[in-house]
C-alpha cells in the first residue's frame, strides 16, 4: 500500500580534511521514508522530485515529503534493479519480472507478452524523442509509446549482455555491454569501441555525457574518455586521482563536473570521486556518506548529487560553492556580534537555517517562511558559530560572532 512520510533527516557538515574541498552530507534510510535501505537506482523527475529504487519497492521523494509505491500500488515486483524518467516525465522500472511505468496516476506493466526481448532488465533510459531503452541479458528493446523493437547481436550490438544505456545530444544511443565493449547507435547502425581504440576493458559498467559531449566510460579499470568526435583522449585510474579502479556509475553536473562512485568488491573500498578540471578529492564514509557501497549516482536541478548505496541514500551538496552565492547578500542578520538575542530577515526566501559550532555540532534548526525570526542564542557561549541557510536553489554560510 502507499505510504506517505514527513522526514526527519540527518544534517552532517563535515570537511574532507586535505582530500578535497568542504561537502554537506544529508542522509536519509528507512528511518526516513526509504521502504529499504539497499537502494538499486536513482533518478530526478522534471519536477525536481527524487526517485528511488529499492530492494522493497519505489520511493519518490519531494525534499519534504516521501511516497512509497510497492505491488499494492501496481508496480509489477518490489525488488527494482533500475529507475529512470522518460522525455515525458513518465518513472519507468526496471525488474527480474519486467518493466513498470508511472504516469503520475497509476502504474502500467510491460513484459516479453508486450514486446520485451526478455523480463530481466539491468538498465532503463529515455531517448529525446520520448522512446524508451532497454537492456537485457538478452539484447536491447526499444519502445516508442506503440510498438516494440529489439535488437541483438545480429542486428550490430556486440553483445547480447547490456550492462548501461546513455544518450547523447545527438540523440545517438550508447550502450555498454559486458565483455562486447560499448557501442554507438545512431538509429541505423551500430558503431562499437573497445580496448582495440584505447578503452581500459571491453565490460563498460556505466557511462556519463558532459556539456561538451565527452563520453566518460566506467570500468572496473579506471575510466576511459571520448571526446565530441567519438575518438579516445584520456584513461583515468587510481594513480591520478579515483578512490579506486572500480567504478559503479558516473553523473555529471551543470558546471561539467564528473562524479564517480566506486566500490572495490573484494577489499571493501567504496565511495564517490570528483573531478574538476585537473582536480579530484574524493569521499567515504568518514567524510559523511552513509555507506561506501555505491550503487547508483545522480544530480538533481540544483547539481546536488544523489547517492544510492546499499545502507541508504546521501545528498552531496558542495558546499564552498554556495558560501559566496548572491542570494546571500540579501539575507539580513542583526546584530553581529550578538549576545542575548539575535534577529534574521531571509529577504522573502523560504528554507531552513541551521546553527553550527566550528567543531559541526548542529545546535539548532530553524524553519524560514520569508518572515523575519529571532533565533534563541541565549544559551551560545561567547564564540565564533555558522549559521547555514538552505534556500530554495542554494545554500549560503555565514559567520555569527557571539559576545
């Protein structure tokens, strides 16, 4: 059945020490509205809202209020291996059983009876024109709203294994494949890449498109780069900068900054890697994520970036971007210094205002509805404090001096 849940999340303001800039970790498990914490799949609807597969069904997630969606509500298995939205805001999911949409009212189910190259689907995406791709352990099927078409090795694809499906602004398909290497479809023929052109491995895990049209390919190797011109420019691997060769998804934001998750099967090792032009800091569990087991990566509206691990779900938010935003320079805060009371005018913006130590002890939160407020400050000891406004699109620090 359908649940509807009022979050109560979990704020972690931490610096990555000498690995990188300083991040802000939100958390969110079950104690929050995920019906599981192991988490398969994520994705952002046009609405800004959050999708989440899980290993007990759909969460959708409106930054206040979660909705669960399981077989009750339609959906064709609890158990999803992939979630994606499609170029008409339809949620599609992918399971052992089939595949299942929501078109914002109710859920509609899809199986080989309908067109399906087979039920067990690894990957879901959607093309510019409003089709749907999926890729099976059998091939790769193509729905465009009334007919199915599949193909299969014997159409080009270079493998009947299809591990991760992309779409560039060409509206060209990429699929990665598990030992055939990735291949390009430009709706009539199929192009394929392997280690042959200068890819670290031939099993293509994940793969992220930038503004500029870069294909960044996942391996368990290291990432390999395409540029506009679909020829090879780069290998990254751990000895430039990744946490580790291990690589389980790439999303890349609006300032074409790329995100890896990794996670080392063997030894453990997992977390999120970013790098921006030349630079890379990476994060783990000691920086605040949930769990180094990363599954899925993927950014929203406001280039937070949503991760999904098998111990729950952690909203990266960077936060030294935002400290010099210019919604800041509307917010009022008087006095400061402050002693025993302390008003803040937001100016007409709404969010929540959080107090923090300089050691990231939260010591009070704070609703804002545009209104002017008095913070209760009475109890700080004379010292220096942050106070940290999430505000609709961004978030800004700012330095509080208490006498």
């Amino acid at each position: 059945m359908k649940k509807i849940i009022q979050t109560s999340f979990l704020i972690l303001l931490l610096a990555a020490g000498g690995r990188g800039m300083a991040q802000h970790f939100t958390n969110y498990t079950t104690a929050d509205g995920l019906p599981s914490d192991n988490v398969n799949g994520v994705a952002v609807d046009a609405s800004n809202h959050k999708w989440f597969g899980t290993q007990a069904g759909v969460a959708e997630f409106n930054d206040t209020v979660w909705t669960v969606y399981t077989t009750a509500d339609g959906l064709i298995d609890d158990y999803i291996n992939c979630i994606a939205v499609d170029q008409n805001n339809n949620i599609w999911v992918g399971t052992d059983v089939g595949a299942s949409k929501f078109d914002g009212s109710g859920w509609t189910s899809y199986t080989t009876a309908n067109g399906l190259i087979d039920n067990t689907i690894n990957y879901i995406a959607g093309d510019r024109s409003g089709g749907v791709w999926f890729g099976t352990g059998f091939g790769l099927s193509w729905y465009d709203g009334d007919s199915w078409t599949s193909y299969t090795m014997a159409d080009g694809l270079p493998n009947n294994l299809v591990s991760y499906i992309a779409v560039d602004e060409l509206n060209n398909k990429w699929i990665g494949t598990w030992i055939g290497g990735l291949a390009k479809f430009d709706g009539i023929s199929f192009t394929t890449f392997t280690t042959a052109d200068s890819l670290l491995d031939n099993n293509i895990i994940t793969l992220a498109i930038d503004p500029d049209n870069n294909k960044w390919i996942g391996t368990y190797y290291g990432v390999s780069v395409l540029d506009n011109n679909d020829l090879w420019v780069a290998n990254y691997t751990a000895d430039d900068g990744l946490l580790n060769n291990f690589v389980k998804d790439l999303t890349v934001d609006s300032k074409g900054v790329i995100w890896i998750g990794m996670h080392d099967d063997y030894t453990q090792e997992g977390g999120v890697t970013k790098y921006n032009k030349g630079s890379w800091a990476s994060y783990t569990v000691s920086d605040g994520l949930v769990d180094d087991l990363i599954r899925r990566l993927c950014t929203d509206t406001s280039d937070n970036v949503w991760v999904a691990t098998g111990n729950g779900v952690s909203k990266i938010t960077d936060q030294n971007a935002a400290i010099d935003d210019p919604a800041g320079a509307s917010l009022i805060i008087y006095p400061n210094p402050a002693d025993s009371y302390l008003t803040i005018d937001p100016a007409g913006l709404s969010g929540i205002l959080y107090i923090y130590d300089l050691t990231g002890n939260l010591l009070g939160t704070y609703p804002l509805t545009g209104e002017a407020i008095q913070p209760d400050v009475c109890a700080l000891k004379p010292g220096i404090y942050l106070l940290q406004f999430i505000l609709e699109q961004t978030i800004v620090t700012k330095k509080l001096i208490i006498r």
